[in-house]
C-alpha cells in the first residue's frame, strides 16, 4: 500500500471509529463535524488536522457575541472546539510517522538546513504539503459519507467542514468537493457573504 492510502486509510479508520462512540444525545444535537487543518510550529511539515463538532445548544449560546447567527454557527471560533481526533503532536506515534511518510513519498520533505539556503522553494513545497493534505482530507470526507456511518448516526446529512482560521473562496469549493448534496450550502453561502 503506497503511503498516500496508508495515511489517508489510519486518518478515515480512526475517524469512523471517533463518530462510532459519539453519544446518541449529543449525536442529536450535532450540525456539523470538523476538520480543522494548522500547522503545529507554522511549519507544513507538521500539517495536522483535528476532527471536533459543534452542536445546536453551543450555537444558540454564540449568537450573542457573534456578529451574525451565521458567524456563530459557522466560524470555528465560536465552536466547541473540542478534539476526537489529532493526526498531529496530541495524536498517535503512528500517525506521525505516516504523516513523515506521506510527505517523504510526495517527494516535498526538506529540512531546515535547506529551508534556509532556499527558502522560496522549501516555501513552495510547504504550499503542496498543504494542498495535498487538504485533497487527503476530502477523499476521506467523501468516503466517510458513502459508508452511510453519517446518516446512521445523526438521522440526517451531516456535513464534515474542512477549514483553516480564516475562510475564503477554497475552503468553500473544497467543502462542496468534500460533501454531498447541498449540505454546505449555508456554510460556502457564509463564506461567500463575507
């Protein structure tokens, strides 16, 4: 297995696993799943996303301090940000190696000797990191909906928004590749308003 599925398959694994053991009453109460993609150190080379949720009951207690009720059920600053799964530093041994394994593999590995001679073209790789990984993440996104585990456990289309700090233009396209349907649709709208 090449390591672009062995990373991908640990990250979809783990995932289906984390929304297996969600409880069924807060499972009710769930609007949307997240992936929040950083960089640990703001280095590429440690790109890590973190699978939270955020619920109905934290929204409405947003609303508030939020300058919209869409900026409050959609930017992550106001969610729960709590944390089921982290590929990075709070997450597995594993997932770290892969994670090294699948940039390695990528060809877009390089150190910090090398990012100080040439620092553009280690700045260039840093951006394939980040694009391929956010690909990643949209193929697992994809497969998690086809395995049916959404709708068994919510009842209803979920969606799993794939997102930074700041929202632009290709975190909404990348959500509409990612999710079926038109269950991004008030998210990519927000986006798009903003």
């Amino acid at each position: 297995m090449n390591q672009s599925h062995e990373l991908e398959n640990y990250i979809y694994n783990n995932v289906l696993s984390q929304i297996e053991n969600i409880n069924l009453e807060i499972a009710k109460d769930i609007y949307s799943l997240s992936f929040y993609v950083t960089d640990e150190e703001d280095d590429p080379r440690f790109i890590t996303c973190v699978l939270g949720f955020n619920t109905f009951e934290n929204f409405n207690k947003n609303i508030e301090t939020a300058s919209s009720e869409l900026e409050a059920k959609w930017n992550y600053a106001f969610w729960l940000q709590n944390n089921l799964f982290d590929l990075g530093d709070n997450g597995s041994e594993k997932g770290i190696e892969l994670r090294a394994s699948w940039i390695e593999n990528l060809g877009f590995m390089y150190t910090d000797e090398e990012e100080n001679a040439d620092f553009e073209r280690c700045l260039l790789l840093g951006e394939n990191i980040i694009s391929s990984f956010v690909d990643l993440l949209v193929r697992v996104t994809r497969k998690i909906h086809e395995s049916g585990i959404i709708e068994a456990k919510f009842t209803r289309k979920v969606p799993i928004i794939i997102h930074e700090l700041e929202y632009y233009e290709q975190i909404a396209i990348q959500n509409e590749e990612a999710n079926p349907g038109n269950c991004v649709d008030e998210f990519t709208s927000w986006i798009r308003s903003e």
